[in-house]
C-alpha cells in the first residue's frame, strides 16, 4: 500500500490528523509526529522506538535519518522499494506514539 493509501486508512484512528513538518505534510497523533514522505531522499520517514529503527536499518528495509547532521534516534527513512508496507510501518509509529503517550 503506498503513502497516499496507507495515510488515507490511518486518518481514521481517533487523534491521528495531518500537519506539516519542514514544510512538508506529515501525519501527527495527539500533536506528536508519526510519519511523513520525505522526498528528498525518496522515503517515508516514521518515528518507532530506537531499537526498532536499529533492527530495520540492520534488515535492510531501513536507512538512517540524518538531515541535519544529527542523527534522529527514533526516526528511520523506509525506502520506496517497501511501500507495500507503508501502512505496517505507519501503524508501528501510531502504536508507538500511543505507548509513549501513555507514560
């Protein structure tokens, strides 16, 4: 499922709405970032726990986030080539933002 698919279904959870970040539209819980397409480097960007962004980048499936020359610990860029699991990553974010939202 691409961004356009997967946003569209994710809309529909309770305090998940689109926002803006660097200029560019992003999916926000509760005010939080979730996710975004990152254009510039051809990926979705989603923010999951720190282990979870090692355990993609170490797959395969996913690169480090590093735009400002900062590394972004909870923040990992899921390349085109797995937009089919576009929603699966963009869930993982919402059920992460929930959990720490929760603490």
């Amino acid at each position: 499922m691409n961004y356009e698919q997967a946003i569209n279904a994710i809309l529909l959870e309770d305090d998940v709405e689109e926002s803006t970040m660097m200029k560019t539209p992003c999916l926000r819980y509760k005010g939080n970032f979730l996710a975004m397409m990152f254009d510039k480097e051809d990926a979705l960007i989603v923010k999951v726990s720190p282990e979870r962004v090692n355990e993609l980048i170490s797959m395969g499936k996913g690169r480090i986030f590093n735009f400002t020359k900062k590394r972004f610990k909870e923040w990992v860029l899921i390349p085109l080539d797995f937009q089919d699991d576009y929603e699966t990553y963009i869930n993982e974010a919402l059920i992460y933002a929930k959990a720490k939202a929760k603490t």
